[in-house]
C-alpha cells in the first residue's frame, strides 16, 4: 500500500489515510494533496513510514479494532483458498445436463435469450475452479468450458457478431485442446468452418472442416458435420471436385453412423446433409442439383417443422434460387414467401446472408410485378 502511494500510482483508502496522517504528525489534506504532498514524498524514507505507520495502530482503539477484524477476515479467506476442495458430484452431472439441455435447446430459443443463459452456466462453471478441484474435476469444468465457450460463439453468429464468435471460439477451442477434449475440438472446428464459410473466408472454412476431421471420432455425427461443411466451403470456392468429394465422404460417414443424431447443435441429423448438398450446388450455380437437393431437406424438415426452423428457411432460399435461374419466377417468389414467413419466427443472422443469393438470381427480373409485390417479404429476410 505505501509502495503504491509512494510510487505515485493511487492515493490509500480513508482509513489508512487517516493512519499515515497520525503518523507524521499532520493533516490528510497536506499529506496527499497538492504540491505539498509531493514535497512530503521525497522527504519521507519509506522504511520509517512502516515503523511509524504501525506504531499508528496504538492511536485509536475503534482504528486498531477495526483493523483486526479486517485482517482475520482476510485470514479466513486464505485459508478457503489454500484447502484442497472436492466439488459435489452432483454439481458436475447437473452441469453436463445443463450443457446437453443447451444443445436441445438451441432450435427452439431466441439466441439471446439462450446466449444469456450459456453466459450465466459458463460464469458458474469459472467460479468452481477456485475451489482447487482435484485433476478429474478440473479436466471436467474445462472440458464444459470448452463447450459452452464454443456454443457462445455459434450463438454470437447468428446475432451478427462476427467478431466475437471468433473470438468465443478460438477461446473454446483452446481450452480443448489443452485438456485433449477431441469431441469439442471436432465441434468447434466445424463451428469455426461454417463462420468462415458465410463470411467470405472459405478457404479458411476448408482448412477448419479438414483439421476437425482428424479428431473426430469414427462414426460419430462430427465426422459427418465436418466433411458436409467442407463441401460447402468447396463449393463456396468453385470448387466442384473438391465438394463432391467432400460429399462423398459426408454420405459415407452418415451411412456409417454408430450413434444416433440427437437433434441438438451439438449433433447433425439426417436433413442437413440434403440441405448442405442443396447450398453447395446453389454456389456452384448447378441448378438441377440444387432443386432436387433442396426439395429432399424440405421434405425432410417438414416432416417436424418445430424442430428445423432454420434449415426450413435456409433450404427454401436455396430451392427458390434454383426456379429463379430456372426462369420460374412466380415459383420462385412464392418459395421465397415461405422462407420468409419461416423466418419470421427465428431471426438469424445466416438467413439475412443467404437471402443475397435469391435477390441477385431475382434481379435481372425485378421489373416483373410478381418479383415486385415480393420485394418487401424478401426485405424482411
């Protein structure tokens, strides 16, 4: 405290300014303000200011109480942190629920209301920590941080915050590969190809889907998510052979399967690979391919539309693209409609990005009064 003081970098708290004032004989006012207070700094001698700022304590009995009780609540505390703590386990299974509940729920919450409540399970899982967990318990908290961490950046993308989710996510990713959580760095480097893939760096999206691929585990749903976000990374760069066999692979992982999709963000179900396939031909201005694709995930997701709001609208764009190059423009308007309406009911961010392919397919037939009297839904998107 006098180090600081005497450095010159913060004025001490009232009670020991009122201590050092008794010290030296004088006021708090001559002490520490002005240029008088700086005089006073370069004749003091900082050992004597200890001796005598101690030999204060004597002066006042309320001073010295309070001082005392201050410094054995500060012993308490040290103790706390020195103990070696177990956590409760069931503190840790309500957690790893917690996360799992998080992943079922990403489809059916606003992401605001869900990135605050990831936010809120994070910050407790960082509390946790200071209780000296033994290595198992630790390798546990940052294996949840690792995944909450990942989902925070996913949430912040589709909220529009580029940049953060970046940020959340190399974060998580980080902490993974620390601890050697190979599922959440499988997770969270599909997560990373995917925002880099909509934001105009898929050559990065590649790189992120290929280095996933080789922590993800043989027959798992992340093996399947990986090579279907690097074929639309491929196919976002022109790049035909590279998608299809990049779909190849997706289908033949899907085919392999020995765990059961969960229908959560932390899983791929059975519609995504149809609709990633239907984008990737959208980007690689294959219209056929894209329709047929594209009308397989719709089929799909309708099948039980509360559970695929996004992709609902996402595949829509995509097919509604496919009649606009067709030149079946009412058709393509009145998909394009349904995208809307789908959207309506779960704002985010992927869908206004997507919705530009639909507008430049439209606009070489914007004077058409059917693409007109749509103008205005396919603002909404």
């Amino acid at each position: 405290m006098i180090r600081s003081w005497e450095a010159g970098k913060h004025r001490p708290d009232p009670f020991h300014c009122w201590l050092l004032a008794q010290a030296f004989e004088t006021t708090e006012d001559r002490l520490f303000d002005g240029e008088a207070a700086a005089l006073r700094l370069l004749e003091m001698n900082r050992r004597e200011a200890i001796k005598k700022g101690v030999a204060a304590l004597g002066l006042g009995g309320l001073a010295l109480s309070s001082f005392i009780r201050d410094t054995a609540v500060e012993s308490s505390e040290l103790a706390l942190e020195a103990e070696e703590l177990s956590l409760d386990p069931p503190t840790l299974e309500r957690l790893r629920l917690q996360v799992v509940q998080f992943g079922l729920d990403y489809l059916h919450t606003p992401p605001k209301h869900l990135y605050l409540d990831v936010f809120a399970a994070r910050r407790e899982v960082k509390d946790l920590l200071r209780y000296k967990p033994n290595q198992a318990e630790r390798t546990e908290l940052f294996a949840l941080i690792g995944w909450l961490s990942g989902l925070l950046g996913h949430l912040a993308m589709d909220l529009g915050y580029h940049s953060a989710a970046q940020t959340h996510c190399e974060g998580g990713l980080r902490v993974a590969q620390v601890i050697g959580h190979h599922d959440a760095i499988a997770w969270i480097r599909g997560t990373q190809a995917m925002m880099a893939t909509y934001t105009d760096r898929a050559d990065e999206g590649v790189r992120y889907a290929q280095m996933g691929q080789g922590f993800a585990r043989a027959g798992s749903t992340a093996s399947v998510r990986l090579a279907a976000q690097e074929m639309r990374a491929c196919a976002r760069l022109g790049d035909r052979r590279g998608a299809e066999d990049a779909m190849q692979r997706a289908q033949e992982a899907m085919a392999a399967l020995t765990e059961e999709p969960t229908r959560s963000i932390f899983s791929f179900d059975r519609p995504y690979l149809p609709f990633y396939a239907g984008t990737s031909y959208v980007w690689l201005e294959d219209a056929g391919n894209a329709q047929n694709w594209s009308q397989e995930a719709i089929r799909l997701c309708d099948a039980e539309p509360a559970d695929w709001p996004v992709a609902r609208a996402l595949a829509r764009i995509d097919l509604a693209t496919s009649f606009a190059w067709q030149r079946e423009i009412e058709e393509a308007c009145r998909i394009g409609a349904e995208a809307a309406e789908i959207a309506s009911k779960r704002r985010v961010n992927l869908v206004a990005r997507r919705s530009s392919d639909l507008r430049r397919a439209l606009a070489p037939h914007q004077a058409r009064p059917v693409v007109q009297s749509f103008r205005e839904q396919l603002a909404t998107l």
